[in-house]
C-alpha cells in the first residue's frame, strides 16, 4: 500500500506542478511570476503535507494490525487455559464432588 502511495503522490505531485508551472509561463495573461512561483510552492508543501500524513496513517494501520495479531494471541493463550480448566474439571469434578459428601457425612457425625 505504501509504496502504491508513494508512486502514486510522486506522480500527481510532479504533473500537478509541472502542468501549473506550465499554464504560469506559457499564458498570456497579466500575472506576476512572483506569484506564480509562491501558488507552486504552496501547492507542493501543500501535497508534501498529504504524503506525510498519509504515511503516518500507513503506520497506525500497521500499528493496528499487530496489535490485532498480539490480541488474537492473547485470546488464543486465554482460550486453552480454559480448555485446560475444563479438562482439570471434567477429570477431578467427581473427585471433588466425592469427596464433599464424604466431608458432609463426616460433619454430621457427632462425637461422643
């Protein structure tokens, strides 16, 4: 994407003031060259203020990409602790649950 952007942003960029600067010396018009020259120049910044911003916003997408990628990570660990969880219980749960009773048995008995 970027350096679709960056061809793309050069040849704009360079046939916008090239067709202008063009129009600027070949018219007949009452101008001044001065001016002329000023508009280019405002016209270039203007566009190198484009691709600047337009190369930060292709670093916050990548940004945003791996940030995903860390998340998807992250969720996926998350994910097979709690697969491990369930396989813990599905083999003690009964165990467990044995043992409660035995405990509930054991708590009624009075001593004597």
């Amino acid at each position: 994407m970027a350096v679709k952007w960056e061809e793309w942003y050069k040849i704009r960029r360079d046939e916008l003031t090239e067709n202008i600067g063009k129009i600027s010396a070949f018219s007949v018009r009452g101008s001044n060259s001065e001016w002329d020259t000023y508009i280019l120049q405002q016209l270039r910044s203007f566009l190198d203020a484009i691709d600047m911003a337009w190369r930060d916003i292709g670093e916050l997408f990548k940004r945003n990409n791996e940030l995903i990628k860390r998340l998807e990570k992250r969720d996926n660990d998350i994910t097979d602790v709690l697969v491990r969880v369930q396989d813990w219980m599905k083999k003690y749960q009964p165990i467990l649950d044995a043992m409660d009773e035995e405990y509930d048995v054991l708590g009624k008995v009075k001593k004597k």
